[in-house]
C-alpha cells in the first residue's frame, strides 16, 4: 500500500511541475496578446464589450491577489 500511495504522490507531483511549466508561457502569451492590442482598437470596442472584459479580468486577477 506503501508503494501505491508514494508512486501516486510521484505522479502527482509531475503532474502539477507538467501544469505550471504549460501555464506560465501560456499566460505570458496572453499578457502578449492583450498588451499589443493598439489603444485605438480598444477605443472602438463598445462599452458593455469593455466593462465586461475589463470585470471579468479584475475578477480572475483578484484570485491571484495574495497581499496581506
């Protein structure tokens, strides 16, 4: 039983190292992405378009947020 339980914290260890290596770079180019996107483009987005994305977006980061 040992054994399963140690070889299954292994996996589980890769698994998660797998995870963050993928998401780092992805993140990195979505930060890309989204930085290269000219003000003027943004300016013609509609309003609602920006209020949502902008909501959405402080709603993700504020999970990040780990500041006493």
């Amino acid at each position: 039983m040992d054994d399963i339980i140690a070889e299954f914290s292994q996996r589980q260890d890769e698994a998660t190292e797998t995870y963050w290596r993928r998401l780092i770079p992805a993140l990195d180019s979505m930060t890309r992405i989204m930085a290269s996107i000219p003000d003027e483009v943004i300016a013609v987005f509609p309003d609602a378009a920006c209020e949502t994305l902008c909501e959405r977006l402080m709603t993700q980061a504020s999970r990040y947020d780990r500041a006493p």
